[in-house]
C-alpha cells in the first residue's frame, strides 16, 4: 500500500511516498529559510505563498522519486494541525482535492502525532511505552506512549519553545535565522561557566517548561554590557544559554520516565537536532538505564515521511477524513 504524505504546518513544504509502514520510497523537503531569514523569524503570509508555488513542483518530485504516479497512490496523508492556519490550508485543500479528484481516502493527521511516531521510520524500533520529548521551534512538549493511537500529554511549555528560544537569542545577537544551529556552533567556542543564566524548574514535579525568563536574562546581560559600555561576550552567553536550556530539557525527561515509569525515551522536532542534547541525554538515559531511540535527522525536523507513516496506522484503524473538515492552529493530542 502507497501513501502520499503532505506536510505544510509551518515553513517546510514537504512530500514523502511511503510503502506500507517500513519503506520510504521519496521524502522531499523544500526549506524556506531563505526567505524568512532577513526577517529573523517566519513572515505567515510568505510561508503560505511559498507553498502555493512549491506544491505541485514538490508532489511531483517525490511521484517521480518513489517511481509511481499519483493513480499508484492509495491513500493521501496529510497535517490538518497545528501549525500556521495559512500554511496548512495549502496542504490540507490540496490533499482533499486530490482525494476528491482521484477517488482515494485521505486522513488528516496531527503533526505532534507525526513526530512521536517519528523514530519508527528508523530500522531500531522503539517499542511501547515510551516517554517522547518533542521539541521544535514551535513546540516544546513531553508526552507519554501508550500504543499508536494513544498519547497522553505530560507537560508543554508555558510560553515559548525551546526552538522559539534559540531564534530569538540569535536574533537578539544579530546571528541569523533559524537560530538554533548557529548559537549552537557560537557555544562550542565559549564556556558555559563564565556567565550563570536561571533555569525554570517550576514547581517540584512539573513536567511543564518555560523558557521566557531565560530570555529575558539574555536580554537584561546584553543591555548590561551595552549600557557599561562592554562587550557582549557572545561565545560564553551561547554556550550558558544552550546550557540552561539542556540541562532543563533533559532533567524534566527523566523526570517523565520516573514519573511514568517508561523504560525508552525518544525525541522529535528540529532541537533534536542539537548535539549537546542528544549526547546529554544519551548519558542521563545511560545512567538511569533508559534506551534513547534518536531519528535520523531528516526525521527530527518536519518531513513528510512522519505524516505518512502516522496517517497509514489511522488508516489502518479505519479513520478516514471527510472533505468538510477544517485545519486547526492547536493541537489536543494527549489532552
Ligand atoms: O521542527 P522544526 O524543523 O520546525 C519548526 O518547529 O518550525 O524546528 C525548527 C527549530 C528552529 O527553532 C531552530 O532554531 C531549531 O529547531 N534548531 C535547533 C538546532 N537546529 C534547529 N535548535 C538548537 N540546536 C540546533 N542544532
């Protein structure tokens, strides 16, 4: 069984072609970060413009990729939620139209499910339950596993993602969009210990995050050494920051496993990305005997493959989308 998976929740229009639930046949990702770096964040009405052109292009592509046509394909998969109302519109009417127009099913799929499905597009499997902290420059959650259809959510942020974080760090200090990668890459030159950031531990068992004091201490640091006249030392102030935000992620994920006495761990969204977290983790996880499950790298970030691969097993529960649906913004997964 083919299906076509559709990702446009945020910035990434992606395709992928899926054979039953093991082979990825094509998995296409075209990136806009071109576009929105000069403004240091996403620009919506961008976005969604870029999917408009980038659709088609990007179906056909991964068509040509998998070697198939779209009459090969049976069923459609595609992110209903949540994400950016402008961009996903893009993809969820085109999936219905093309279910429509081809006579195929379609279901709509909840990106957050997509990610914490994520690690079994990889040959290591995890097996149920696990804890899975999902981490994005949009999300930032933990939430617990109990098969393919059920998750419970553990704990989120209570204002910004951890991602969302990074971005504006790096916008603050004049780096770049996205910014995770390059305060990052400025970290590994600086040392950590040199300047002391808060962590937002919340109250004693929390599974919540927040990372909006952690900002503003950056910001406060910046105005100090501005008005002293000093200069930033932006080195160590990437290497704190990326510190305090790791340090809280992991903690509060190992806090999860106790919490729900889970013995994997798995971790999604485009943080995963980051180095120092996977080999912190990959420690605590060691010294608490957990097994962390890490997807590849084209699997962390939105792809197209984690939606098909999440929309085939709500298939194979016989959940099918009508064409009367809408996008939603928020996710309820879990809840
Ligand atoms: O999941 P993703 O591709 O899509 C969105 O949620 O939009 O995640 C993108 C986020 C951005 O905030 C980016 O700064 C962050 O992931 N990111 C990283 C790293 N690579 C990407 N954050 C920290 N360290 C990294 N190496």
């Amino acid at each position: 069984m083919l299906t076509l998976g559709i990702e446009t929740s945020c910035d990434d229009t992606a395709v992928a072609v899926l054979e039953d639930d093991a082979r990825i046949r094509a998995n296409i990702i075209s990136n806009q970060d071109m576009i929105h770096a000069r403004f240091g964040g996403i620009v919506p009405e961008l976005a969604s413009r870029r999917h408009m052109e980038s659709i088609t292009v990007v179906t056909n592509e991964a068509l040509a990729q998998a070697e198939v046509s779209l009459r090969d394909i049976d069923l459609i998969a595609v992110t209903q939620g949540p994400g950016l109302i402008g961009s996903l519109l893009v993809g969820f009417s085109y999936a219905k139209a093309l279910s429509y127009t081809l006579n195929k099913p379609f279901v709509g799929v909840d990106h957050m499910s997509g990610h914490l499905l994520s690690a079994f597009l990889e040959k290591d499997k995890p097996s149920f339950p696990y804890v899975a902290l999902i981490v994005s420059g949009g999300t930032t959650a933990l939430y617990y596993a109990k098969s393919y259809h059920e998750f419970s959510l553990l704990g989120r942020t209570r204002d910004d993602a951890a991602g969302e974080a990074f971005d504006k760090v790096a916008r603050l200090l004049s780096l770049g969009y996205p910014g995770g990668p390059v305060v990052s890459e400025r970290a590994t030159k600086g040392s950590s210990s040199r300047l002391s950031l808060p962590r937002a531990w919340l109250d004693e068992h929390s599974l919540d995050f927040s990372f909006s004091g952690l900002k503003t201490a950056v910001l406060n640091y910046c105005n100090n050494c501005k008005s002293l006249q000093r200069d930033i030392q932006v080195e160590d102030l990437c290497a704190a920051f990326e510190q305090a935000v790791i340090e809280v992620l992991v903690e509060k994920t190992i806090l999860a496993t106790h919490a729900t006495k889970a013995e994997n761990v798995v971790i999604g969204g485009g943080v995963s990305a980051n180095r120092r977290l996977r080999y912190h983790l990959g420690q605590r996880c060691i010294e608490e005997g957990k097994k962390l499950y890490v997807p590849a790298l084209t699997h962390c970030t939105d792809n197209a493959a984690m939606i098909a691969f999440a929309g085939f097993k709500q298939f194979e529960r016989g959940l099918q989308g009508s064409v009367n649906e809408d996008v939603f913004s928020r996710s309820s997964l879990g809840l």
